[in-house]
C-alpha cells in the first residue's frame, strides 16, 4: 500500500499525519483536533499509539515526553447512555 | 520573536485569532499573538460551537446578531470550512415564569430585529423530531442561530490571518507586564520581552491574572463547564436545543454526533476540569427525558472547560481605564465562540482609529462602578 491508513475512524492516513507536522501541528492534542484522530470510535486506542510514534519520529523527541502531552477523556470505551440515567445524586 | 509589536494580543482563542485576522485585513498587520499552550487550547476549542442570537441585553443580542452576518460567509471568506450549520436554536423553558420571560425576551429581540418567535410545546416536534413535548411549558426558536466547528474556526482564522503577516508564539507564556507612565511599556515572557503597541488581554478564564500583573484587578472568575459527545448517528437535526430550566444545551454535529452539556448550579469557581459521573448522570438523564429515543445511544467521551464569568455575565470589552493601550477582551461568561467576530470588528475599530461603539462603551471595566443589568438566559 502506498499510503497506509493510520487512523481506520476517522480514516486518516500517514501522509497526511505527515503533512499536518510539516505544517506545525507538532504536539499530540493539536495533530488530534486538526486530523480528529482519536475522537472515533476507538477513542484513540488503536490510532494514538501509532501517531506518538511517528510524531517523536518526525520531530526527533523522545516518545515518552510525546505521549505526555495527550489527555485521556473518559469513558474509556463507549459506554450505553442508558447506563448512567436515574439516581443522579452520586458522584 | 519579534522584539515589538503594533499589536500583541495574550490568547489564541476565538477572541485571539479573530482579532489578529480583522486586523490584519484591514491593514494592521505588525499583530503577534502569544500562546501559552497551542491555538484553541482553552475554552474555545472545549465548547460546543453553539451561536445563539437569544439573549437578553441589547449589546448582547446586537453583538450576536453581528457576529451571524459574519459566521454567514466566513468558510468562503477564510477559505477554510467551518463546518457552519444555520439550523437555528430551539430554547426550552418549563415554568410560566420562564415562558413569560420568553415573552419579553422575544419582543426586544423583534425589536432589534431578530427572526424569532414563541412556540407552542405542540410545535416544537416540527423543529426537532422525537421530542416529548410533555416536557416542556414553551419554547422559542431563532432559525438564523446555529453552530460551527470551534477546531475548524480557530484554524480558519489562524491561517488566513498569518497569510496576511500575523505571527503566532506558541508555548510563550506572558509572565509579567511593564507598566510606566500610563501604559504598558513591556510585556515580559518566558521566551523574552516584547515592547507593544497595544496589549490586548484575551486569555480567557487566566485574563484576570493577566491584568493583575498590570495592577488592574478584574472580577471575571474561572467556573468549570462539562461537556459530552456520544457515537454518530444518522442526521435527524440540524438544531442546537437549549433549556431555560436545566441549563441543559444539545446539537448534532458535522460528524453525526450528539453534543452537549449542562450547567450545574453547585459549580465552585476554580480550575478544576476534570470530568465527573454526577455531569454524566444529570445530562444524560435530562437528554432522554426531552428526547426518549437518544437512550439508546453510547457516550464517546467527555471533557470540561472554564466559562470566564463576569458579574453580569457579559464580557468586559475595550481600553482600560487609567491605561488606554491594554485592552480588554474576556469575560464572555460562556459565549465567546458566538460573539468574538463581532467583538473582534469594535475591537478593531478602537485600536485602528480609536473609535469607541456604542457596545463597546457600555461593555467597558467602569460598568462595574455602578448598576448593572444582567444577562438572563446563561445556558451549559
């Protein structure tokens, strides 16, 4: 495959990760609101991991300072609205 | 960096870079913006894109109003899509107070020439499918109201404004400002200082230490808001909904997602933002009682961000008084995505030609020197 899909939610693939680094977006949470990757389904399991990597490869920094630099929303897997309705005074 | 500016303006929120791109276009365009974190990290890229012209203060509703006709044609003006949806604003309310308020709401905003009316709970099922309009006393609707993509609208300006010359600072925080003769000589940062023309203070909920470190004291404070979004589903509304009761607000996205949020009146102020069950619990619990059929979706994730809330819950806009060349641009207390292109035009017409709007006199620091009148329909 000449370009391969990085993100399969929101089907993004490295060449444009790849760009959108060129075009400054050098950090985790931007590359994530300016490509949606990691706002899918997945919520970023499968497709973080992979643009941490290419992220720290592309700008040279280690992958642990990389990582640090995304925020983890709860849930961590769609989860039934049904789940959390009545008894609204816990929590 | 540049070593000065015309312009520097502290923030790269919606207030921020549409500043920076109005300016730019009109011709200033020595504008250097500082950003602590990256474009949209705050509260603009946290909220949910709602532009509701529904308020109750003529400045508000005027700014409002100004700020659609610019929304209107700002994907074709930026070059850039923002994900701009007039599918109007549905506004809730439960109680005949609340209706009666409606009432009144409605005719100054008739007056000032906005589109909207009063409905009957009987109507409302023609505006959004699936309601229960057993739930409801009345509502209004404003069909020229809608939302947008806070990301995208960030993006859309920031480019087009740093096309025209502007310059973006990311990771420069401002830690001091200079403050000799009556102006703000200096604004110090952790990258160095740069001398400004004018300072403008657009840091959201931090603009109140922002101005502190000039010695202007102002009472914005920092309150948390939650927000969710669940899984895409078919497009079934193109309207953002709004409670009057709950303070519960909801839309569909681009994307096909629910998102929304709800005010809670036990909020503290602070900077706290994390997400909590109890925000979960009560906006999904009053998501399904106006909407039954959207129990069978599944939460994709949820987040927060800080209203900048002033005592009157409109923003404090404009030179500031005893220092001229430190503008202020905060305090928007939940609608800062809806109004700042608006703002940013009166913004503009002060700092180009010093001339000083109607609005942009009564938003000034000194109306809390004396009376005022408040904002009633704050929603989320």
């Amino acid at each position: 495959m000449d370009d391969p899909i990085v993100c399969r939610c929101e089907e993004v693939t490295l060449s444009q990760v790849e760009r959108a680094i060129d075009e400054g977006y050098d950090t985790l949470e931007e590359l994530k609101r300016h490509l949606r990757m990691g706002m899918g389904p997945c919520q970023g399991r499968t497709c973080l991991p992979l643009l941490a990597r290419i992220l720290a490869r592309e700008t040279g920094r280690p992958l642990e300072e990389v990582m640090r630099e995304v925020s983890i929303r709860p849930p961590l897997a769609p989860a039934p609205v049904t789940l959390f309705l009545g008894g609204a005074d816990e929590g | 960096m540049r070593a000065s500016a015309d312009v520097v303006i502290i923030g790269a929120g919606i207030t921020g870079v549409a500043l920076a791109y109005t300016l730019a276009r009109r011709g200033v365009r020595d504008v250097v913006i500082l950003e602590r974190s990256f474009p949209g990290a705050g509260a603009t890229g946290r909220c949910g894109g709602g532009i509701r012209q529904q308020f109750t203060t003529a400045p508000n509703i005027r700014l409002a109003m100004g700020s659609v006709e610019i929304y209107e044609q700002l994907s074709q003006e930026l070059d850039y899509d923002i994900e701009y949806v007039q599918g109007g604003y549905l506004v809730l309310a439960e109680t005949a107070e609340e209706v009666a308020l409606q009432r009144r709401a409605v005719a100054l905003q008739n007056e000032l020439g906005l589109p909207s009316r009063t409905l009957t709970p009987e109507e409302v099922p023609e505006i959004v499918p699936l309601f229960d309009t057993s739930t409801i006393a009345g509502a209004t609707f404003c069909p020229t109201d809608g939302h947008a993509n806070p990301f995208r609208v960030v993006e859309g300006y920031l480019r087009a404004a740093r096309r025209l010359g502007v310059a973006l600072e990311k990771g420069t925080e401002v830690v001091g400002l200079e403050v000799k003769g009556g102006r703000v000589t200096r604004v110090m940062t952790n990258r160095g200082p740069i001398s400004p023309g004018v300072v403008v203070n657009a840091a959201g909920a931090w603009s109140r230490q922002i101005a502190h470190m000039a010695g202007v004291e102002l009472p914005n404070q920092p309150v948390r808001h939650e927000i969710l979004v669940t899984e895409s589903v078919q497009p079934f509304t193109e309207v953002m909904v709004i409670s009057l009761h709950t303070g519960i607000y909801f839309s569909q996205t681009a994307q096909g997602q629910i998102l929304g949020g709800i005010g809670d009146p036990e909020e503290r102020p602070g900077y706290e933002i994390r997400s909590s069950l109890k925000f979960l619990r009560r906006f999904l619990s009053e998501l399904v009682r106006h909407l039954p059929a959207l129990g069978q979706l599944s939460v994709l994730r949820q987040w927060a961000g800080l209203y900048d809330v002033t005592p009157d819950a409109q923003p404090i806009l404009g030179p500031t008084p005893g220092l001229p060349n430190f503008i202020q641009a905060n305090g928007y207390s939940g609608h800062g995505f809806m109004i700042a292109p608006k703002v940013a035009e009166i913004l503009a017409d002060y700092i180009e030609r010093g001339e000083v709007s109607e609005d942009l006199a009564r938003l000034s620091l000194a109306r809390f020197e004396g009376e005022v009148e408040g904002e009633a329909f704050v929603v989320g």
